[in-house]
C-alpha cells in the first residue's frame, strides 16, 4: 500500500490510475506527492516522500534542487499541455492583432443604449482597426514542445517564423518546419519581429530575459506572448515600453497586481493548461510515471534523474539514487559479494551531477540481510536515497 499527497485538484480519471492499493491524501505523510502548481518552496517534505509528480511541464514551484540532494525523484509530463498552450497562443496573436480585447469591452459598455446599439458600433468600431497576422514576422524564443507546435501553425496561418533555442532537442529538431528560420541570437529575434512569444522554462538564466536592453532593441509596435512564466519579464521595464510605444501590447497568462496596472496588457488568468484534454492527458502521465517509480524504481521523464528502465517481473530490487562520481557502483557490488548475493541485472545512468542505478538480485535473500546492504549502501558518502523493492 503506498500513499499519495495530492496538493492541486487532479482529475479523477488521473487518480483512478492508481488503483485500490493506494490511499489519496491531502495531508500527511506520503510515499509521493502529485501536484499542478502548488508552490512547494517553503513546504516541509516529510522524510516518507519518494517522488514527486508535477502535472504539467513547469517544475519552478518545485525545491528540484533539494528534492535532488535527498533522493526525491522529480516528474514532469513534456508535452502533455503544449497543444493546449499553442492553442491559446494562436488565440491571443488575434486577440492582440485585432483589437479584440478593447473591442469587445468597449461593446458590452453599450448595453443599456437601446435602439442606437447598431448605430453606436458601426460609428464606434474604426477605433479598433486591426492588423493581419499573415506576412508578419513571429519570434520564438525556446522551440520545445509548446514552441515548435506555435512555430508549426504560424507558418500555416502564412507568418514568416523564427526560432531561437540553442539547445533545441533532436526529435524537437526533426518535427519543426523547415521554412522556421533559425536565430542565432537573441538580438535577430529583438530587432526583426513584429509578434515575439516566448517559449522558456523559468531558471536562473532566463529569469529576466525580456529587459531594458532587450525591449530596446525591438522594433516600435512589437507585440508579446507571454505563456510561460511572469519572472521572465523583467516588470519595470516593460512598464516603460509600454508607455513609449515599443511594445503594444503585452498578453501575459500570468498577472499580477503590477502588471495589471500598466498600459496594454492583456492579461489571462493561467488558462493555458487549462482544457479537458490537457488536464487529463498530465493528470494521467503523471500519474503513471509515479506510480512505476513507487512500484518498480523505474523512472522515465524525471527533471533531476536520468531515464533508466530495467523489466520489472516482481524479482527483488535495489534501486541508489547517487552523486556521480567513480567507484559508486563498484562499492554497492562489493557489499552484495561480500554476502554472496547473485546480481541478475543491472544498469546505471546519469543525468548532470547525479546517478541511479538498479540492481536486481536472486530471490532467496533473507530480509535482515537486504537490510544491512541497504543500509550500508546509504552509509556510502555520495548516496541520496535507497530503496528495496520486492
Ligand atoms: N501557461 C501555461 O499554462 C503553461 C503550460 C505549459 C508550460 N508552460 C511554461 O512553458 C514552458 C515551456 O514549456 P514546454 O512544454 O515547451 O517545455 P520544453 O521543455 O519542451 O521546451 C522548453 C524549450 O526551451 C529551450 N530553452 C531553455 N533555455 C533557453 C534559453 N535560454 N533560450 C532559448 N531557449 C531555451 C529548451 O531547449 C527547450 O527546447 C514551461 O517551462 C512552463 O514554464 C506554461
Ligand atoms: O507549467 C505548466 O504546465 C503550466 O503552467 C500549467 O500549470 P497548471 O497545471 O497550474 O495549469
């Protein structure tokens, strides 16, 4: 019987891929947490938590680094959201481009005017002429999941495209749009779009990444999507190109209480993630992604550890999270050889600064003695967590 935490609402059919073993909780003490948004930084982790899975694609409310240093396996579900996301970015290129938004609150103001409604708009609507998307230059900073589906569907509404992501993964690479012209830097995006959206995972690097220097290099009138965090817009200044004229509108999924006070802003509240479809393609990825780490050590789309999968048949199995470093796998070996103990697979991989390995041995083991290695083999300087699965 394992135990899951939940901290955000998850739809149902996300936790009926757990099963009758499991018991859900809000709170307590869990063997793995399963979560939207909730921030996480200042909450205790109890020592019983194994794993955590992040519906969804951000990870910036997560401790990752912490979680990390003890072991914690952290999930995402890649992918799983972006058609939603490309969806409302493609939305709000209209919305923006045609003076949607202002149009459409300037028309509901004129309810209570009777007969003259008719008369009212057609004399009112040339203040919120509009421009075309198609023929405009579109600017994508980062080309993941979310970003090659908006570069992809930009071309089909006929903008001209270009990307920028210096680290853009092969199967990325291979389902983008040849016609998407590539940036070799930021400054090609800044200086030649007329719409730039913006595609990027908040870190220490791209916190900030749209600032003074950069919305000064951009062409007067360009607009901004931004779908993915509020943190990587550097606030006072946007404040000042929206009141020069650089920028002309901002849509942000993410407003705050400064934000919406500036000029311009069109400001949607974090509905990007938020279809039917989406939330059950997350809630279900990531719940399935937890529930084989608990039940079998594997782990495949995780943020702080490798992928690594060795066939589950219920054998008994030892699984280290470890620092990567020489000689960890050498000296978990010895420990089994010291007792006998036959190793009937293995494997190891890493991912950054940290391992993991699983090593599956013959049934037959007494428990005290898989205890002890256990325990020795969390005594080993470098490991983070150990586990006994049977
Ligand atoms: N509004 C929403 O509801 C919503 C939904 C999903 C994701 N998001 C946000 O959008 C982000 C992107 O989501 P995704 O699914 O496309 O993630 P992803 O990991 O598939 O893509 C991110 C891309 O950014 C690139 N990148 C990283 N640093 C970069 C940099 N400095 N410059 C340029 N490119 C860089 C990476 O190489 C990668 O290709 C998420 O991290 C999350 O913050 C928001
Ligand atoms: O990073 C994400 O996946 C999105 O921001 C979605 O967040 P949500 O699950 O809270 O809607």
């Amino acid at each position: 019987m394992y135990t899951i935490q939940t901290l955000n609402n998850i739809v149902q059919c996300g936790l009926d891929v757990f099963g009758n073993q499991y018991e859900m909780i809000t709170e307590g003490e869990a063997d793995g947490i399963l979560l939207r948004s909730f921030p996480m930084h200042t909450m205790e982790l109890p020592a019983s938590v194994k794993a955590i899975a992040r519906a969804g694609a951000g990870v910036n409310n997560i401790p990752v680094e912490a979680c990390t240093e003890k072991g914690i396996v952290v999930f995402n579900t890649p992918g799983a959201n972006a058609n939603a996301v490309k969806e409302m970015v493609l939305a709000s290129l209209l919305l923006a481009s045609r003076n949607l938004w202002d149009g459409i609150s300037w028309a509901k103001s004129l309810y209570g005017y009777g007969d003259i409604v008719p008369e009212l708009v057609e004399a009112g609507k040339k203040e919120y002429v509009g421009n075309e998307i198609r023929g405009k230059r579109l600017g994508i900073i980062g080309l993941g999941a979310i970003g090659a589906l908006v570069a992809n569907d930009a071309l089909a509404l006929e903008m001209e495209v270009i990307g920028y992501d210096p680290y853009v993964s092969v199967e990325t690479a291979w389902r983008l749009s040849r016609q998407v012209q590539r940036a070799v830097n930021l400054e090609q995006i800044f200086a030649t779009c007329d719409y730039i959206t913006i595609h990027v995972p908040l870190v220490e690097q791209t916190r900030g990444l749209l600032n003074a220097h950069a919305f000064r290099s951009m062409k007067k009138g360009v607009r901004i999507f931004n779908f993915s965090r509020g943190e990587l817009v550097q606030e006072e200044d946007l404040r000042d190109a929206l009141e020069s004229g650089i920028v002309a509108n901002y849509v942000t999924d993410f407003p705050n209480n400064t934000v919406l006070g500036m000029k311009n802003v069109i400001p949607i509240p974090h509905l990007g993630a938020s279809t039917y479809e989406s939330e059950e393609n997350c809630a279900i990825m990531a719940a399935r992604q937890l529930k084989t780490y608990l039940e079998t050590g594997n782990i495949r789309n995780s943020v702080n550890f490798p992928n690594v999968e060795l066939p589950y048949f219920g054998q008994k199995r030892i699984t280290v999270a470890h620092k990567n470093v020489p000689n960890m796998v050498g000296q978990m070996t010895a420990f089994l050889a010291e007792h006998h103990i036959n190793i009937a697979d293995m494997i190891n991989r890493s991912k950054g600064s940290y391992a993991y390995t699983i090593i599956d041995i013959d049934n037959g083991v007494d428990a005290h003695i898989k205890e002890s290695i256990a325990t020795k083999i969390k005594n080993l300087p470098g490991v983070a967590a150990v586990r006994i699965i049977q």
